[in-house]
C-alpha cells in the first residue's frame, strides 16, 4: 500500500518545476475548449447531413495535413523557438474557432465551409503537434520526460472528461456556434502562459534542407526497432479507438434515443476513463521494466471493451463500456512518446515526435473514412466491433509473436 502510495506522489514531481506548471494551467482551460469544440463540431455535421461518411470525412480532412506537412514541421520545431511558434499556432486555432462561430451564428447550414475549416485547423495542429511534445521536453528536461508527459496526457484527459459535457450542455441549451466561441476564448489562457513560461530547448543549427532532416529522423528509426513497435502501439490507438469515438453522434441518436447532450456524456466518460488511467494506471505502468509487454496488454484491453461495447444499447451500460476501453488511450500515448524521446538524440526529439505524429495522424484519415463507412453500410455498434477485434488481433500478435518487444527492458539500452 505504501509502495503505491509514494508512486503515485512521486508521479507528480514535475509540478515542483515553475515554468512546467504555469504551462499545464494554461494548457487545461485551452484543452477543455478544444475538446468542446471538437463535440460540438461532430454533432454540428450529424445535424446537417444525418450522414456517418460526412463525420469521417470532416475527421480525415483535420487530420490528413499531419501525413503530408509532418515532414517539414518536425525539422521546423527542431531549428525555430518552439515556444514563438506555438504561440503563432494557438493564436490561428484562435481565429479559426472565432471564425466558425460566427458563420454558425449567420445560419450556415451546408457542410463545404466546414471541410474548408477541417483543413485549416489540420495544417496548424501539423506545427503544433510535434512542437508541444518537444516542448515539454524543453520545460522538464529528460529526466522527467516520462512523468512529465503523464502529467500532459493528465490535463490532455481533463479536458476530453470536462469539454464535451460542458459542450452537450452549451448546445442543448444555447447553441452550436456558443461552443465554438467558448474555445476561442480559452485560448487566451495558453497564449498568456507561453507568453511568460522559459525554456531550455537544444535548438538544431541549420544545415541542409527540411526533407533531408526528416529523413535523417527516419533513417534513426530504421535502426531502432523498438522505436518502430512503439509507433504500432500509438497508430492502434488512433485508429480503432479515437476512430470509434467519432460514432458518439450516431450511437446517441439512433441507438440510444438521445441528443447532443448524451453524446457529451458518452466523449465525457472516454475523458473520465483516461484521467483514471493516468491517475492510477500509468504510475504502475512506470515502474514496469518490461514496457513492450504492458503497453501490449494495455492494447488488447482496450479492444476487447471496443467488442463489448458494441453489443450494449443501453446508455449506462455504453458510457461504462466507453470508460472502459478509454483507460489506456493516454497509458499508450504518454508512453510512447516519452519512450521516443528517451530514444532520440537531443537535436532530434521533434523531428522523431514528427515521424510518430505523421503516422499516427496521418494514418487517423483511414480510420475515420473505414469507420465511417462501416457504420454507413453495418450501422455504428458493427463499427465499433469490427474495430476492437481488429485491435485486440494486433496487440495478440505484439504479445505472442514479437519477443523482442515483449521482453523489451526500458532500464537497458535497447539493442540495434
């Protein structure tokens, strides 16, 4: 009992960092807006087209600039101030949500400015994505970077419980365009912390071009195997379970009789589980020597929920499926991301950061156009178990097939 006790606490010593907290209390507030915008948009889509392709294809456009532009903004966040540039990328996601809700305000009711907004929020996340991982890292140096990034994922997780439920009541009771301003708004809070926070980043000086960086980070990756199976676990993820979220609005609606609120409830719960996970799961996960073996487990749990879930139809049952499948999403992630900057040379944490964002991002536009499609032709619980046995085969195969990660002991170096 002790024992867990002070791996708990000592999970938080990051906090003890100034520059490192001030940046978390911002990042909480823009979070949970980010989150209650990206509610408000899904139901926003169902509600003008009654369509699941159209939800997959609003997710696959936010997130298909990531495969083509991580190339360039890994290299970028490696040679600029990374600070300057989230600022910069904040401030237009600012812009962005102050500019859709006003078009919702005027009545907009046809989805095209919406697939326009898609692609823009895509090409800043592009910047932002590898730039906040490396950030931290700059905040907490590498001897936290484990926790520290568990603590990121915390308020990521914050934000997912408390965002969509604050917008299924923004909604409900207002409207769609009130949930768009409410996170322009909130980005004044990570703005305002960038502004005053300071960091030690090894700034990469510039020689040779973008692309031939990236590859030089790719080549890193062919000689670090371990680093290409954690990039399977982080791409799991994002396809089968962030992709099967994006059913909430169908689910909601035509399964469980409910409106947007309940679809808050339902992207509510997945928040609630990850926070319990961070909180009680990824302290134990950290103290695991052997990390291949419980980032794998962590995989299968998650698709046997996705294949549970898929037969409930009714909403409590669904919400404790989806708080159950969601325990791991941030074990998986922090980890992995942790795990590759432990792996990669100073100069190098963005551009690696980038090789794992392109793919996973990149590769969330096949998830979410197959899933959206499945749930078109099967209708949206086929979609979630077509998804969790697909999950649950890939983390069988890491377990039983692939030793190497499986006995994989994170407190040695790993072999080339």
């Amino acid at each position: 009992m002790l024992t867990a006790r002070s791996t708990f606490l000592d999970s938080f010593t990051p906090f003890k960092n100034v520059n490192f907290r001030t940046y978390l209390m911002g990042q909480v507030v823009s979070l949970t807006g980010t989150f209650m915008q990206q509610m408000a948009l899904q139901w926003f889509v169902w509600e003008i087209t009654q369509d699941t392709r159209w939800i997959g294809i609003v997710a696959a456009i936010t997130s298909a600039p990531a495969f083509f532009l991580m190339p360039f903004t890994g290299s970028i966040a490696d040679r600029v101030d990374r600070r300057k540039l989230l600022i910069a990328m904040q401030s237009l996601e600012m812009v962005l949500a102050f500019g859709m809700a006003l078009l919702i305000f005027r009545g907009l009711s046809v989805v095209w400015p919406v697939l326009i907004f898609a692609l823009l929020l895509g090409i800043t996340v592009s910047f932002t994505m590898p730039s906040q991982g490396a950030f931290i890292g700059d905040l907490s140096g590498m001897g936290e970077i484990r926790k520290s990034m568990m603590l990121y994922a915390l308020a990521i997780e914050i934000g997912r419980f408390v965002g969509p439920a604050l917008a299924g009541f923004v909604v409900a009771q207002f409207n769609t365009a009130t949930a768009f301003l409410l996170n322009g708004l909130s980005f004044g809070a990570v703005i305002f912390t960038l502004s005053i926070v300071r960091a030690e980043q090894m700034r990469r000086p510039p020689s040779g071009n973008l692309l031939q960086n990236f590859g030089e980070a790719v080549g890193y990756v062919r000689q670090k195997p371990r680093i290409a199976d954690l990039l399977v676990c982080s791409l799991s993820i994002m396809l089968f379970v962030f992709a099967s979220l994006q059913m909430a609005a169908p689910i909601a609606d035509i399964v469980l009789n409910g409106g947007p609120q309940l679809v808050g409830y339902m992207l509510g719960a997945s928040g609630a589980g990850a926070v319990l996970g961070i909180l009680v799961i990824a302290p134990q996960v950290q103290r695991v020597e052997r990390a291949g073996m419980a980032l794998s487990i962590a995989l299968l749990w998650s698709g046997l929920w996705l294949v549970l879930t898929s037969f409930f139809t009714w909403a409590p049952l669904t919400l404790l499926g989806i708080f159950c499948f969601s325990l791991n999403i941030p074990v998986v992630l922090a980890s992995v991301s942790a795990l590759i900057q432990m792996l990669a040379p100073s100069d190098m944490r963005a551009r690696l950061l980038s090789v794992s964002s392109m793919l996973s991002t990149g590769a969330q536009p096949l998830g979410a156009l197959f899933v959206g499609w499945l749930g078109n032709a099967l209708g949206p619980l086929a979609a979630l178990r077509v998804n969790g046995i697909l999950m649950a085969t890939i983390a069988l195969a890491l377990l039983l097939l692939h030793r190497e990660f499986r006995n994989w002991d994170v407190s040695r170096p790993p072999a080339a």
